[in-house]
C-alpha cells in the first residue's frame, strides 16, 4: 500500500520550554500529519542524551529522554507552577535548542516537580505499576543515572573499582545510599511514558504511525554497557577490546572512528539474543515502525582496535546476520522494520535484505552525481522500500541543490523536468519525484516543505557542534501548506485508504483555528 510521512524529531518542534515535547504543539503536528493527507510521523531516537546532544549517543538504548516531558502537562497535574517554569532561562532563540540553558533549567524544574510527586509516590498505583513492568531496564539505569550524578557526571569507567565492576555489595550499599536520587530518575521515565502513551495513542487514533530509529549501537558511556558488560568486546577490567566505525574510503582517507562498543555476538547468540529481543519489545513501546540504524553491521562490521586514533587498522568480521531476526520473528512475530541499508553495500547486504524481507532506503540526493547511473535513481527503485528526499544526516534538499555542481545539478533538472530556475519551486519538484516514485512509502523531512536551506539542517556527521538544534517556530505550519501536501499526496496515489479528500472551507477553519493556538 503505497503512503508518505513526514520526518520531524521531538526536538524541533515548537515549545515555550527551550526545545520540542510532547506538549500541545505535538498534538498539533498531529493534526496537520491528517489534514496533509499523510501516514506516518519518523522521529529520531528517543534516549537520553549527554554531552553532544546526540540521540544515537544516549545512556540508555530503554529510557526515554526526560527533555521530551511537557511542562505544561505537569502543570495540568499540579506538580509544577506556570510562574515556577516561565521563571526559568530556557535561551533566546527560538529557532534553535540552547542545550546548556534546556539542560539547567529542565532538571532544576523536573526537581521542583518530583519534590512534590515524592510526597504521594508510595501510593500511586500507576507508579508502582510502572516501576515494576520496566525493572527489567528501568533498576539499572536509575542506578546507574544516581551514581553518575553522585560523581559529578563522570563515565562510569572513571567510577571506583567496586562500582565500575558492579560489586554486588557495593551496589547495595549505593542504592540504599541514593535511594530518593534514583527515584528522581525513575520518576522521570514514568512521567516520560505516560505522555507518550498519551500522544503515540492520539497520534493512532488519526491514522498516524510512528517511525522511530534504533542506532545498532550503544554508547560505551550507558547503562547498558555498565549493566551487562559480558555482551561486549570488553577485557577483564570491562576496558573494550575493539570499538565501532568505518574503513578509509574516498571520503576519509583515515576512516571513521565511531568509539561503540562492539557486541559480543558468540556469546549473545549462546543465549539467545535475549538483549535484541527485549530492546526491540522495549522500542515497540516507542514506536509503531524501527528503522534499524546501521544495517550493513548485521552483515559484517568493522572492528578497530580499542585506542587507536583512526580507523586505518580495523578489519571485517563477520555479524549475526539472518540468525538474529529469525530469532526476533520467533520471538515476536513480524516487527515492522525499516533497513538502514545506505553507503557502499556488498551482495552479503543485499541477500540478507532480501531474506529478511525488510525494505531499504532510497536517498534521492544520493541519485544524481557524474556516473548519471546511481543505484538510487527512480527509475531503479522497487516497491519494496523507502524513498526520502534526505534523512537527519544530509544536508536540506534547498541546502542541496545550491551546493551541487552545474553538472549534478542540470542532470536533475533534466532528470525531474523542471523547468524552474528557483531554488524554491526546484525543492518542490524534487519533492514531487520523491512521492511518484514506485516505492511504497515516502518520507520527506519538514525543512523540504518548508524550502529551508541548510541552517535548517540536522546533522552534520563531520562535525561535532551545531547539531540536532534547528527547530521549526510557531505558526510556520500553515493551512497552504497542508493543502499542498494533500493535494501532492492525493495526486501520488499515497492517501490513507479509505480517505476522503476535505472540504475546503471546513480544512481551512480547522487548520486557521489550530494555527492561531499555536
């Protein structure tokens, strides 16, 4: 069945908190995603971030990050006053995260508001209902969150040995020790999950489904690897052994140097898988789709020697390949996932996409270059997959076109018959050949509805500053624009079935009475 979504991370959407939530404006995006005619919502990862801001760098691949919880709905709840939230800096632009000011303020308010939650928390059943479903995650991450902070912030292989090595004593010792600490974190994932149920079920309910990536790896600074070190390429000290990243290619003469822990795969498939399986059961709480981040690392991956400083002395070996999804159907029947399948893939990648049955990805910008025979080129694309214009990770399709060469650029004009020398009206042209294209599902990244050029981009994976803070300002999201998505998305044949095309003047009211409250 051929459908369109939007890419859009919590992030960047609009708040009065400093950065995007699962506050009303998330409704809202809700309820333009219907009235646009589309199907699915992707968002990034949800985990809690540290230093970096970087959602595939979180301390926990199970937690949700506390930055999402709004404000306003602990307000609602009586746990929060509008002068205690308002009073706080939460920076001055609103077209982009300060995470210094949203990282002070957020924990100094969610503070104030668990003070007042504690006095109740014994006896709130939907509290202790939580805790006790997600102990299976939740015990060591609030653990390992309360020591963290107790050392300042520190990684936990900078901690004392007893700790670092998760002495059962010495655990005991600190859990009684920072019992009110980790509750504070626990409070915070269950605020966490309550809203998104809350919005995942809205979102539903209008015929929105969620995407929602998984990084293949973990942080080695994260509760998982502190919790369950003997499913990592760790020596006897829990120091890795080899970490994560790419070999020298044209793009990088040195390669790419991620840092991830390897995962020990002899010894997960010995049991199981046990820990995919309950990660994915975990993200299907999150979302409705994964798209697996990292594809090809299920085939084979590089593994660099732990301590070099580039990427130059690691080698291929070879990963879990079909064994670990069959393992996860067995476990959990057909889970809806996306394949991360982009970079240089070899035929071990193209067998196991094809036994798994997964889609992949097609980039559009990736399709016009000099050989004018890109595998991502249209006309080779199959219904099984997944078109976008761009993901996270690339420039704007408008920051795109104005940075291509005269030739890449004439040969996809040529290529997408336009006839238009704007930029702008060129962005929506490459939109349209987005959404013809055979492929099932289309995803468009909001900055390409909205014509931004690359100050609207996400991520740029060579640099490490000014990532993941572009966000979109109130009232950008106008009714005109629904329509013409609608209108595009109805001519593509990719409307939900059964849909019926809005009235005009009933869309327009609609969406000018969603617009003014925003």
């Amino acid at each position: 069945m051929r459908a369109s979504g939007i890419l859009y991370p919590v992030t960047s959407l609009p708040s009065r908190f400093g950065i995007g939530s699962f506050s009303k404006e998330a409704y809202e995006f809700v309820d333009f995603l219907k009235k646009a005619g589309q199907s699915f919502w992707q968002v990034l990862p949800f985990g809690p971030t540290g230093y970096g801001d970087s959602p595939y760098q979180s301390f926990s691949t199970f937690a949700g990050n506390p930055y999402f919880i709004s404000l306003d709905d602990l307000i609602e709840e009586g746990l929060l006053k509008e002068e205690e939230c308002t009073a706080l800096y939460w920076g001055t632009n609103p077209e982009y995260v300060d995470y210094g000011a949203v990282y002070q303020s957020r924990f100094e308010i969610l503070k104030t508001a668990y003070d007042r939650f504690f006095e109740t928390m014994a006896e709130n059943r939907e509290f202790q209902a939580f805790i006790k479903k997600e102990s299976y995650w939740l015990d060591d991450y609030c653990l390992y969150m309360a020591i963290k902070h107790e050392n300042g912030g520190k990684a936990w292989s900078e901690w004392e040995d007893l700790l670092r090595n998760r002495d059962e004593k010495a655990l005991v010792v600190m859990s009684d020790m920072l019992s009110k600490t980790i509750g504070f974190f626990r409070f915070q994932q269950f605020e966490f999950m309550k809203q998104w149920e809350k919005l995942h079920a809205y979102a539903n309910k209008n015929g929105i489904r969620i995407i929602g990536d998984i990084p293949i790896y973990v942080a080695f600074d994260s509760a998982d690897t502190w919790a369950h070190p003997e499913q990592y390429e760790f020596d006897d000290e829990n120091i890795p052994v080899r970490v994560a990243g790419c070999p020298p290619d044209a793009f990088s003469a040195t390669g790419q140097l991620w840092g991830n822990p390897l995962y020990d795969w002899k010894y997960m498939k010995k049991n199981g898988y046990k820990w995919w399986i309950s990660r994915i059961r975990r993200s299907l709480e999150f979302y409705d789709v994964i798209r697996v981040d990292h594809f090809r690392g299920f085939d084979e991956y590089y593994a660099i020697p732990y301590g070099d400083e580039t990427a130059e002395n690691g080698t291929w070996e070879k990963g879990p390949g079909m064994d670990l999804f069959k393992a996860v159907r067995k476990e959990l029947g057909d889970v809806s996932i996306i394949a991360e399948d982009l970079g240089f893939i070899t035929d071990g990648v193209r067998e196991l996409l094809r036994e798994s049955g997964y889609p992949g990805m097609k980039v559009l910008q990736f399709a016009f270059d000099g050989s004018e025979a890109s595998v991502y080129l249209p006309y080779k694309h199959e219904r099984n997959c997944v078109v976008y214009t761009g993901t996270h990770d690339n420039m704007t399709t408008r920051g795109w076109i104005e940075s291509i060469s005269d030739h890449d650029r004439d040969f996809a004009r040529r290529y997408i018959n336009s006839v238009y020398t704007d930029y702008g009206q060129f962005t929506w042209d490459f939109i349209r050949e987005a959404e013809r294209s055979v492929a099932d599902l289309c995803i468009v990244p909001i900055q390409d509805f909205l014509v931004e050029g690359n100050e609207a981009r996400i991520n740029c994976p060579a640099s490490v500053s000014s990532n993941w803070q572009w966000r979109v300002t109130p009232h950008f999201l106008t009714d005109e624009l629904a329509v013409s998505i609608y209108e595009m998305t109805k001519l593509y044949g990719r409307l939900p079935v059964p849909a019926e095309e809005p009235e005009e003047d009933e869309e327009n009211e609609t969406l000018n009475e969603q617009t003014e409250e925003v």
